[in-house]
C-alpha cells in the first residue's frame, strides 16, 4: 500500500518538475514556448511574414517544440526508473 503512495508522490513530483522545465523553438522570427506539459507559455510573431507564413512557421515551431519536449520527458521518466509501472 505504501508502495502505491510512494509512486503516487514521485508522479506528482515528476509533473511538477516538468511545468518548471521549458522548450523554445524559433523559426524565421517566430517563437514558441512551452513547458514539458506541453503547456504553451508565449507565443512571438514576426510582423515582417505574410500571414500564411507566419501560420506555416508557428506550425512548425510548435511541432518542433512539443517532439523535443516529449522526448526530455521520456529521458527523465527513464532516468527516474520509470516509476515501476
């Protein structure tokens, strides 16, 4: 039983500590951020683009950011044992 509330903790843990960690993409101006939650914390546009290029390039960028993000998340829960599930 204590077991379950010790993996119950560590998750809580690792959530925690991927809010705290964060990703930045840039393309052409353009930048995303966003945590290992793959919550988005801010957003910059180039004025300079067309608006079809700034929509291709944010795309891209949030693309970018969240396969990076997954990828620092995998490591960590790796890293961490995986939490025995």
């Amino acid at each position: 039983m204590f077991d379950k509330f010790k993996q119950i903790k560590q998750l809580k843990d690792f959530e925690s500590s991927l809010k705290k960690q964060t990703v930045t993409k840039e393309k052409n101006g353009i930048t995303v951020t966003l945590n290992l939650k793959m919550d988005i914390l801010d957003i910059k546009l180039n004025p300079e683009l067309e608006i079809s290029e700034q929509e291709k390039k944010l795309k891209d960028c949030l693309n970018d950011a969240m396969n990076e993000a997954k990828l620092e998340m995998a490591k960590q829960a790796q890293s961490m044992g995986g939490f025995g599930f």
